[in-house]
C-alpha cells in the first residue's frame, strides 16, 4: 500500500511515476497532475495536453501564448 505524494492518502492501488531519476507515489491521476503537469504562464491552469512552448515558458494555448505577446506557435505535427 503506498502513500500519495500529493494528497497524503495511503491506498492498495497506488501507482508510481518516475520523472528525471525520482519516483513518486500517487493514489490517483489528479494527484500526479497536480504534481506534475506544467502549468500555463498565463492563466495558471494545468497543462494536461500536449500544450506549447516558447522561450523556456509553457502555454495550453495559442490564445494564451498570443496574450503573452508570443506569435507563430503552433501545435507539433
């Protein structure tokens, strides 16, 4: 039974992640997106997508990037 690194909770149905060399325990998907996924410097929300990046920076969107004054992104082909 493992202990959510996120939420505290301990659960028979734990699941790991290992990112970079470290792993982390977490008793749900919300939990390990709350500790993982990048969040928009924009609007703050979780990027859970495949998002976008410019500059060392990370947007969910086109829109968001625009508002930021960034042009021209686009989602990978």
């Amino acid at each position: 039974m493992g202990t959510c690194a996120t939420c505290g909770n301990r659960y028979d149905k734990s699941f790991d992640v290992t990112r970079d060399g470290k792993t982390l325990t977490f008793d749900s998907f919300e939990c390990a997106i709350q500790a993982l996924a990048p969040t928009c410097c924009v609007c703050s929300c979780r990027i859970i997508g495949h998002g976008l990046e410019a500059n060392g920076q990370y947007f969910c969107c086109d829109h968001c990037a625009e508002k930021h004054g960034i042009e021209g992104l686009r989602d990978r082909l």
